[in-house]
C-alpha cells in the first residue's frame, strides 16, 4: 500500500474512534477516489445506511461539469434524502481527506440544502 493511503487510514482510524452515528443523528461518511465521490448517511449503532450517493448516480454522471460541481450536486442530493427521512442533524466523517477541495463543496453543499453539522 502507498504511504499516503496508509498515511489517510490511520487518520481515519483516529477520527472514526470518536465519531459515531445514531439512527436519529448518522454518521455522514464521505469517500473520494480519483474521478468520484461517494457519501453515505450511517446509523453505526444497528449497523445501517440509510441513505447514499455518489457521482456515479445517473443524473449526475450525466452532467459535463468539473468534480468539484460533481461533489456539490452529491452534497445537495444527500440533504434532500436525509430531509426526506426527517434526518436534519448529521455527525461529519470525512474519512481521513482532508476538509478541503471536493470534500469541502460537499459539506458546504450538504448545509446549503438543510443539513446541520
């Protein structure tokens, strides 16, 4: 494994040991590779996603933007489906990245549309 992978994992290992998601309050884990980024609302206690996306979905895959606008349409479309579950609190997880870049327009995005975290 690269340094920078084991470098990211251990961060994660750090982060994960203090957050932790509940059915009314989930774990909002965010993973970016390369091309895509994918998020997932977690409910860590029943072991549950209850919601997910990524830019992979098919009417964002769809649009000829930059990443970065990738990430943000992927903030706004998890909001609406964790809105739409009454979720309005998350707790953040950015996996390890770095809270900048296309982890930042997803969490700016992500509050934008009603999430509060």
């Amino acid at each position: 494994m690269d340094n920078k992978v084991i470098a990211r994992k251990k961060i994660h290992y750090r982060i994960r040991k203090r957050v932790t998601g509940v059915a009314s309050k989930p774990r909002m884990s965010v993973y970016r590779s390369n091309g895509d980024i994918y998020v997932q609302l977690i409910d860590d206690v029943n072991g549950n996603t209850l919601a997910a996306s990524s830019s992979r979905d098919k009417d964002i895959a769809a649009q000829k933007v930059t990443k970065t606008e990738k990430s943000k349409l992927v903030g706004a479309v998890i909001a609406r489906k964790a809105l739409d579950l009454g979720i309005e609190k998350v707790v953040f997880d950015r996996g390890g990245f770095l809270y900048h870049g296309r982890i930042k327009a997803l969490a700016d995005s992500a509050r934008e549309a009603g999430l509060n975290f």
